[in-house]
C-alpha cells in the first residue's frame, strides 16, 4: 500500500544503485534469484553438467541453511533421482581452493546421515563452485573432478562430484558459454536466458522485487559494519597490550565488558594481563 512504499522509499533510494549493480556471480543476489526457483536451477544444473534430462525436486537458499549448516551455502537443490547439489560463488580465489569443496561435500554427507544409519543410504552428492576467475587456470568452461584409482585408472564410484565453472570465460555461442556470460551480467535486458532474466528483472525493477533487496542489502551492510567495528576492537586491543595496559584499563578505555576483551586478547594469541 501507499503507506509501506512511504517507508521503504528512502531505504530503496539509498540502495538501488548497489541493487543495480549486482550480478548472479554476487553470492547474496545468486540466493535470491535461485531460492525457490526450480525452474532456474534446473536450467544452470543442465547446462553445467550437460544433462538434459535432469528434474530439479526442490531449491533451498543460504537464508534457510545457515542453521543446518552453521555457514553460508549460496543455493542447495535436490534431483528427482535425489541427488543433491549445492551450488556456491566463490569470488575470491583465495577461497575455491580443493579443501573448500571437501568441506563442503563433508558438511552435506553429515548432514544427510543420521545417527545408526546406514553409510549406503548416502546421496549422491555434486558440490559447484562457480568462480569469478579461471582458478583452474587452464581457459576451460568447467572442470569436473573425480576419484579414480591411480594404478589401474579405474573410477571410484564414491557419490562425490566437484565441479568447477570458470566465470571468466569468454561466451563461444554454446550454451555453458552464454549461461557463464549471463552470470556476469547486472543488466537483466542483456541476459540471453529468459528465466533468469525474468528473475533478474523481477528482483531489481519490481515493488517487491527490490523492496526484498532492499533487506538483504541492510543485511550484508550491518553484516559489514559490524566486521569492520570488530576489527577496529581487536587492533585497539592489541596496540594496547603492546603499551602493556592493564585488563580494567583496557576494559574501561575500549567500552566493552571484560568478557569481551578477554576474548579478544586470546583470539589474537596474547596474554590476558592483571
């Protein structure tokens, strides 16, 4: 209603020109578009994996699995043949190392598993980290990882699937290729692909569509100005410590309870003075 729009205009003006920007390959705005968007996934899972056949069941987002998971895991889906995918950005390469796809693969299985079940009730799991550069490094589309036994070559047919799609490759007119250039774009008119336009659309033109953003910004800068005031605490702390004052005069000067920077002198590695 008129009243809401009223309320929401302000927090819409601020944020509109960062809602503009982004794209699928910014992890917040890939949660939004895909969370509950069978159909979307669905297109991303077939043209990544090249099966055509596959029937997505069910799409969750970060928003809802951040309590089973106890971190952020951009888009998780399940198959009619219950397989199960999680689908995650990674921007920085820093953070698309191997480890990261076995963590996450872990976090699945155990999830998955319940207490006194049986270890071949295991789904057959497909872990995608989407990159914003080639951390493969050489100039592929995607890279599919599997085991195998080195001295025969042989498969090892574990459920485990990584897989790797290089969002820096350049378009070549196939459909993995339009999809990787999709996910660059912020412009919702230039996306070649219908439905992630239309999603795109929706989330950066629409009433509630942006109003929707418009919250999940708020998050990511309270998210943001928080890490940075935490920051800022743990170097006054430590810049105290060396000048060797003591626990109340650190508490009284910083503002924070005791509690606090105790725990802050033992995150850094330092001795909690008298």
């Amino acid at each position: 209603d008129a009243m809401t729009e009223n309320i929401y205009e302000p927090i819409i003006e601020k944020y509109l020109p960062k809602i503009k920007e982004m794209r699928l390959l910014d992890d917040d705005f890939m949660s939004a578009a895909f969370d509950n968007n069978i159909e979307g996934t669905q297109i991303v899972l077939r043209t990544i994996l090249d099966k055509n056949d596959l029937t997505v069941k069910c799409v969750t987002s970060q928003r809802e699995l951040k309590n089973i998971y106890g971190r952020s895991v951009d888009v998780y889906a399940t198959d009619s043949a219950g397989k199960r995918y999680d689908i995650e950005i990674q921007r920085a390469d820093s953070g698309a190392g191997e480890k990261r796809a076995r963590y996450n693969q872990s976090l699945m299985d155990a999830n998955h598993l319940p207490a006194g079940a049986d270890h071949e009730s295991l789904p057959e799991i497909y872990v995608i980290l989407f990159t914003e550069n080639d951390v493969r490094g050489a100039g592929l589309p995607v890279y599919h990882i599997e085991r195998m036994v080195m001295e025969t070559g042989e498969s090892f047919q574990d459920g485990e699937h990584i897989v790797y799609v290089n969002g820096a490759y350049q378009d070549d007119g196939s459909a993995l290729g339009t999809l990787i250039a999709d996910f660059r774009q912020s412009d919702p008119d230039k996306v070649r692909n219908e439905s992630l336009a239309k999603r795109m659309k929706y989330l950066k033109e629409s009433t509630e569509g942006v109003s929707h953003m418009c919250r999940i910004v708020e998050e990511i800068v309270k998210k943001e100005r928080e890490e940075a005031l935490n920051e800022a605490f743990l170097q006054f702390v430590q810049n105290m410590s060396k000048q060797h004052f003591s626990l109340a005069q650190m508490t009284a000067l910083s503002g924070r309870s005791e509690e606090e920077v105790i725990a802050a002198l033992k995150s850094l590695g330092l001795s909690v003075p008298q």
